[in-house]
C-alpha cells in the first residue's frame, strides 16, 4: 500500500513538473518553437516520462490549456458565486474574467495558442466546459429570474463570450484600456437586462 501511495505521488509530481515547465516555455517562446527535449530537460526528466503521463507535445499543450481554462472558471465562481441580483453576478464574474485574463501568459495561451494548436471546436469544448460554463450558467440565472432578455442561450453565450474574450485581448495588446472595455461591456449588460413592456 505504502509502494502504491509513494507511486501515485511521485507520478503527481512528475506531471506537476511538466505541467509548470510547459506552461513556462509555451508562454515564452510559443507552441511551435518549444520542442520536447526543451521540455524535458526543463522538468528535470527523460522523453520516456514525458509520454509515459503525455501522448505528445500536442497532449501536454491541451493539459496546459485545459489548467488555465479550469483556473479562470474557479476565480470567475469565487467572484460571483450567486445571489439574488443575477445581472449583478454577471458583470462582476465578467470583471473576475478579465482579472483572471491579466494572469501573464493566459491571454496567449488560452486566444492565441489554443485556437492555432487544438484548432476553434476542441478549443471551444474546453471554454464550455470551464469559463464559458460559468457565463452560461450565469445567463441561465438572469434569464430565469427575468432579470435578462429571452434571448436564445447558445447564441447569447457565444456572442457575450466573444465581446469578453476581445476585451481581453485588447487590454493584453494596449488597445484599449481595462476600465473603457469594462465600461462598453457593461454597458452590453444592461442592455440585456429585461425591460417592461409598454
């Protein structure tokens, strides 16, 4: 049981030490110019436990991806986990994305990287199943309060999901500033915010 406990651990530090090296080198100097032995030699390990734990570089790139995109999710939830104004909920978890956004690297591994590496639908599978789960989940909320237009789900999560993702990166590349992108998105918000007939 002991061998079993110390086999597991050590199999979790190995990935952990590829996982940091990796995001590292792919931040610095991009997929396409960081090779395995580069990676390798980083974690301090042989190519045979490299793809003893990863298929290839392909599969340790979508592992560091899939990290990044989970870590966003957790600070947007942290940062509105739900209440009773929902619209509310929606603009601070967009400002929790972006702050997480700011993270040095994220923009590029997450907008520019992954759609160029994985390709848009397995990019966007990992989006839907962290951070663009959050947003909908929050559109979700304010449209079944009636806080939120009835808009069709699917359609409103991408086209938010995109305003927040251009935001980003246009705050990462200076063209326009945190506090005009927070401003025009929520703006966009209230916007969407049900309105009395009449």
């Amino acid at each position: 049981m002991q061998q079993r406990r110390s086999n597991i651990a050590r199999s979790l530090a190995t990935t952990t030490s590829l996982l940091e090296v990796a995001r590292r080198l792919f931040v610095e100097c991009g997929y396409a110019e960081t090779g395995t032995p580069d990676l390798v030699a980083g974690a301090g390990l042989t190519r045979g436990a490299l793809y003893h734990h990863y298929a290839d570089k392909r599969a340790l790139f979508r592992a560091v991806v899939e990290a990044e995109s989970r870590a966003v999710a957790a600070d947007v939830e942290r940062a509105a986990p739900g209440g009773a104004d929902q619209m509310r909920d929606l603009a601070v978890g967009g400002e929790a994305y972006l702050d997480a956004m700011a993270v040095p690297g994220r923009v590029r591994l997450l907008l520019i990287e992954a759609p160029a590496v994985l390709g848009a639908a397995e990019t966007a599978a990992i989006d839907q199943a962290h951070s663009g789960r959050t947003l909908r989940e929050g559109i979700e909320a304010a449209q079944a309060s009636g806080a939120m237009l009835p808009l069709p789900i699917d359609a409103l999560t991408t086209i938010l999901g995109a305003a927040y993702d251009r935001a980003a990166l246009a705050i990462s590349e200076g063209a326009a500033s945190r506090s005009d992108c927070s401003a025009a998105l929520d703006a966009l918000l209230v916007g969407l915010g049900a309105r009395p007939r009449g």
